[in-house]
C-alpha cells in the first residue's frame, strides 16, 4: 500500500516537473523571438532612430503635416531643439534599451501566443470557446494603443514640452536617455491600457465585475481616467484629453462586454 502511495507521489512529482519544463521551454522560446527582433533593430540603428524614435521631434512627422492639412487652426509643429547626451555610453545604452523595448513590442502577438498555449490546455471546453480569437484581440488592441501614443500622444507631448520656456535664458536641449524615456512612457503604457476590454470580459466572466457596478461607478472611474491621463501626460489639455477620450471609450465599450460575458457566467452557474 506505502509502496502504491509512492508511486502515486512519483507520478504526481513527475506531472509537475514536466508542467515547468513545458513554461520553461514556452518563456525560452519568447525570450528568443525578444532577442531576435531585439538584435534586428539594434543591427538597424540609423533607421530606427531617425525615422521611428527621432521622427516625432520633427515637422516632417505624419502628423503634423495631417493636423495642417486639415486647417490652420489644428495646424501645429514641433519647435527645434537638439537632443544631447549626457553621460559617456548614454548613446550605447539608451540604443541597448530601445532594441529591448522594440522587441518586445514586435514580439507581442508571438509573446502572447506562447502564453495562450501554455494556459489552454487547462482551461474547460466552454472557457476556450469564450476565449477564441483571444491572441488576435490583445494583440490588436495593444500594438492599437502602442500605435495610438506614437503617433498621436507623442507630437502633441512633444511639442508641448520641448517649446515650454521659463526663461530665454533657458535653451531647451534635453539628453538623449530623457527623450527615450518620454516616448517609452507615451507608447507602451498606452497599449497596455487599451486591454482594459479584455481584462473586464475576463473579470466579468468569473463574476467579480457586473455592468451595473461600471454604470454605477463610471463617474468615479472618468475622474480616475483623468488624474491617470493628467500623470502620464505633461500639463497639457489637449494631450490630456487626447489619451483620456479613448480611454472612456474603451470604459463604455467595456460595459457591454461584462454584460455579454456576465450573461454567460449566470447561465452556466
């Protein structure tokens, strides 16, 4: 009997080491599509950085020129100013970090397959019914968001603040490192928040979100929306409602799927 209660132990032991060799083989496969893109980027610096990360900091920028082609009173353009490294190695480091951040961003549907892969296999025939299409959907809606804070965000923050002036005494020349820095801030947590669909249907699938609890608190959360927009955005009205307006958006979309989704949940309960 001890000897069958072993065995049993055995198997299950077993069971679990291959589970974690299944995630590690899963995490070592994403971290190699990372370090692919990672490497592919970096190999191309010039035309990273001029036409991707610098592009924004120019008149040139799609746009600008759409925002004036429209009319001359949405009409705006960025104001020169030159960008200088700081510190010795600012340049290494700060291309190391953006071929990071770009691989990760181009990676992001392979990432998120490999994930979904690993957590199927245990989900119930009804869970993965609900979830079909899921790789797709998140990684729209992130690489939409990641797309949205590039090329609508990061002008109008830029504009605003490479031509906010406190003194003509002051030459605005930001480093190198502090520019990376604020492009990073106005596009991948832009993409993150445009999964807030995707986190409420699962919320509401399990039943810990309902609509009427978002009905009831929107006004709360269109506060929360807007303290949130006015922290990763500069001081500015425009880019403030900018990032806040799809997010609100995004808010009353999400209604509608934990309505959808908490039908689901009612009925097979």
């Amino acid at each position: 009997m001890t000897e069958s209660k072993n065995k049993l132990g055995d198997e299950k032991e077993m069971s679990f080491l291959d589970h974690l060799e299944e995630l590690r083989w899963h995490l070592v496969r994403s971290l190699v599509a990372v370090l692919f893109f990672a490497i592919l980027t970096f190999v191309f610096k010039r035309f990273v950085f001029d036409n991707i990360i610098l592009a924004p900091k120019n008149a040139s920028f799609i746009t600008y020129q759409f925002f004036c082609g429209l009319s001359e009173l949405t009409c705006f353009y960025p104001p020169e100013f030159t960008i200088m490294p700081r510190e010795l190695g600012e340049q290494f480091f700060t291309h190391l970090k953006v071929s990071i951040w770009l691989g990760i961003v181009i990676s992001f549907p392979y990432l998120f397959w490999e994930m979904w892969r690993f957590v199927k296999p245990g989900l119930y025939p009804n869970e993965k019914k609900a979830a079909r299409g899921m790789v797709f959907i998140c990684s729209f809606l992130f690489l939409l968001g990641v797309l949205f804070g590039y090329f609508v965000i990061s002008p109008f923050a830029v504009s605003f603040l490479a031509g906010y002036s406190i003194s003509n005494e002051v030459v605005s020349s930001p480093s190198l490192a502090s520019y990376v820095n604020n492009m990073t801030m106005f596009t991948i947590p832009t993409g993150i928040i445009f999964e807030l669909p995707i986190v409420i249907f699962f919320l509401s699938r399990i039943g810990l979100v309902t609509p009427e609890l978002m009905r009831n608190y929107r006004r709360h959360a269109i506060v929360i929306i807007l303290i949130f927009a006015a922290i990763i955005t500069p001081p500015d009205i425009v880019t403030q409602f900018l990032i806040g307006l799809p997010v609100l958006v995004l808010y009353e979309i999400s209604i509608h799927i934990s309505k959808r989704a908490n039908k689901k949940y009612y009925s097979e309960s």
